[in-house]
C-alpha cells in the first residue's frame, strides 16, 4: 500500500515517462497482463492509456490490474500509471520513507 507521498513521489517520475501500453477495442486481455508484469519487473512504473473505441470503464482497468498486486498511483482522463517494486528492476525506484 502506497503512502501520499509516495504516490506524489511516482506521480512526479510518471510525468516523464512515455505512455507504453494502450488498451484497444479487444479490451483486457491475459497477454497485456503478462506483458505490463514483465514490463513493471524491468522499470518499477507504467503508463497506460485506454484508446477512445474501447468500451473499458475507468474502474474496470484499476481493479484489473489492482487484483494482480500492482499498486495503482493515478488517472487522469483516460491516462493511468501502476507501480509494482521489483528487485530486478534497471533502475530500482527510491520511494520517500513513509
């Protein structure tokens, strides 16, 4: 569970970061989750956004990705960014101490 701080903390890194993912028309799928968690093992923080023929509700893509221990920091529009901590990260992420 990320404290306010550290989900201001990843905010801020967010803003940077290009958006990887998009979710289409097909929706959900167990591949994009097999992807976005090889994905957050190398880089701690993903971006992901939800094209506009999607028929994926906002609430539908946090609890996706929320059952599967990814830590959700933020959406803005159709714009989200998950955070999971991973040893095996390139560049591990500093969270401020909560």
């Amino acid at each position: 569970m990320l404290t306010t701080k550290q989900r201001v903390y990843l905010r801020s890194l967010a803003q940077t970061e290009p958006t990887t993912f998009q979710i289409g028309k097909d929706g959900l799928s167990d591949n994009m989750l097999t992807d976005v968690i090889n994905y957050l093992n190398k880089h701690e923080i993903i971006k992901i956004s939800v094209l506009q023929n999607s028929n994926v509700e906002p609430q539908d893509v946090i609890s996706y990705f929320t059952v599967n221990n990814i830590e959700f920091v933020q959406h803005i529009g159709r714009v989200f960014v998950f955070y999971k901590h991973s040893d095996n990260a390139k560049n591990p992420i500093e969270l401020p101490i909560k």
